[in-house]
C-alpha cells in the first residue's frame, strides 16, 4: 500500500466520525452566519508573482518542522514579510496540523487562506467553508474526471476559490476539463514524497495560457526558485518547509529575494 493510499483509507474513517460529531446539515447552518470570503483569485490579479507562505508543523519526509506553532503569530509573520496568501495544512494524523488553525490565521491577518489536506469527501468542502477558508486544495490524483469537475463545482458554489493540484499530465487533463482557474504543480510526489523540480518545465507545457499555475513544494533556499521560472504562466511559489524551518526574522529577507528574481527573470 502506497504511503497516499494509507492516507486515503485513514481519511475515510477520520470523516466517518465528524459527520458523527458534526452532520453536514449542521455545518451548512453554521456557514450561513460566517462572514464573507477574501478572494484567493484577486492576488494574482493584483500581483505580477505570488509567495504563498504554509503554515504545518510537520511531513512525513522531513519530520518535525517546529515543535511549537501559535498559527496567528505565524500567519502575522508571514504577512508582514510580504506574503499575500497563506496555506494552513490541516491534516491532524500526518502532519499534526488541525482546522482550527484556519480561524486563527483568518484573525490574525487580512490575507486571503487555503486549507491545503487531503480533500476526498463533499462534507471536507462545507467544513472547509465553515472553518472560514477562502480557497481549497483538491489534489487531482484523488479524483476521476467526473468527480473533480463536481468538487470544483461546489467548492464555487460555497464561495471557496479551488486550487487543483497536478502531478502528471493525466492529473493536468482532470484539472483542464474541469475548468479550474488557478493550477498547483507539485513536485512532489505523493506516492513516495520525493520532490524533483525540472518536472515543472515539463508539466507547465501541458497547461493552457489562460490558467494561472503555481509550483508547489521543493524549494530548499531562496536560489531555487530559478529552477522553475521558466514560463510565464507560473505566477507564484507555495513554501512550506523552508519558511517554517527558518528563523522568523530571516523570514522576510526569503520573500524578497523570491520576489526579486521573479521580477527579473
């Protein structure tokens, strides 16, 4: 069983039990009293390249990140260093991360949040919404055509901006046909969590103009974001790792240099 399947099956019984605990009705009730959503979508309208800053405790390839996380105090840190969006990872059993870390960083700064977790079931989606996000990760590989084109459909209707991830060219055809605006490249590979940055020259090829695309994992230090600057099309970086591992005042030095090359290439 691959280390994605695992995930997959733990998933499965992880939601089992919160539609126990919280029906989907009752999300749905909550969701109207929420208060309206940041576009995801305008950052990039409004900025020519995009740092999106992550916000996890720890992955399975490298472990604990930081032992501590007060995730407003992150999200604040982050906006202040020029980052215009920020991914809050949420998955509790292999990333020690939780939803609740949404609602802390949407109080924190007034940047617009993606939940970032292994989205398999509709009810993810409403409590995605009711957890305040403004936009959701659906990875493409999780899904058949049919079933993407449906979970982009309503992440839209409850007002959520979805980030399709992609990882092949069969994921980029899922992900094409299902209309998504804005298109996740990442590098690394789900099955086995290695990470290999040339494969976004290859993939971004596969991906029309009219999508906007940004490189998910892998970047190691500021230097390698000139691996994948290589189409116009990539409009910003999603930095995980790098960041969390980094000293808080380095934080900011990061973001500028990332900017800085992007505006120069």
């Amino acid at each position: 069983m691959s280390f994605l399947s695992k995930i997959v099956k733990y998933k499965k019984n992880e939601i089992k039990l919160k539609k126990q605990k919280m029906p989907q009705e009752e999300l749905l009730k909550s969701i109207m009293k929420t208060p309206a959503n940041r576009n995801f979508r305008d950052v990039f309208e409004y900025n020519n390249f995009v740092v999106i800053g992550e916000i996890k405790k720890k992955a399975p390839s490298t472990g604990v990140l930081r032992t501590n996380i007060n995730a407003g105090k992150m999200a604040k840190v982050y906006e202040d260093a020029g980052i215009k969006a920020i991914s809050v990872v949420t998955d509790r059993k292999f990333f020690d991360g939780k939803l609740e870390y949404v609602k802390e960083v949407k109080k924190a700064c007034g940047v617009p949040v993606l939940r970032k977790d292994f989205i398999i079931d509709e009810y993810q989606i409403y409590e995605t919404r009711e957890a305040t996000a403004d936009a959701i990760l659906l990875i493409a590989a999780l899904f058949d055509k049919r079933e993407l084109n449906n979970f982009v459909k309503k992440a839209r209707f409850l007002n959520l901006t979805p980030v399709v991830e992609v990882h092949s060219n069969e994921d980029i055809r899922k992900a094409v046909s299902s209309g998504v605006e804005i298109i996740g490249i990442n590098t690394r590979d789900l099955k086995t969590f290695k990470t290999n940055l040339s494969m976004v020259a290859r993939l971004v090829k596969r991906i029309p103009k009219d999508r906007i695309v940004i490189c998910e994992s892998g970047l190691k230090k500021p230097e390698d974001i000139d691996e994948v600057l290589i189409d116009s099309r990539i409009r910003g970086v999603l930095v995980g790792t790098m960041f969390m591992k980094a000293k808080e005042k380095n934080i900011k030095q990061y973001v500028s240099q990332m900017i800085y090359k992007a505006g120069n290439e």
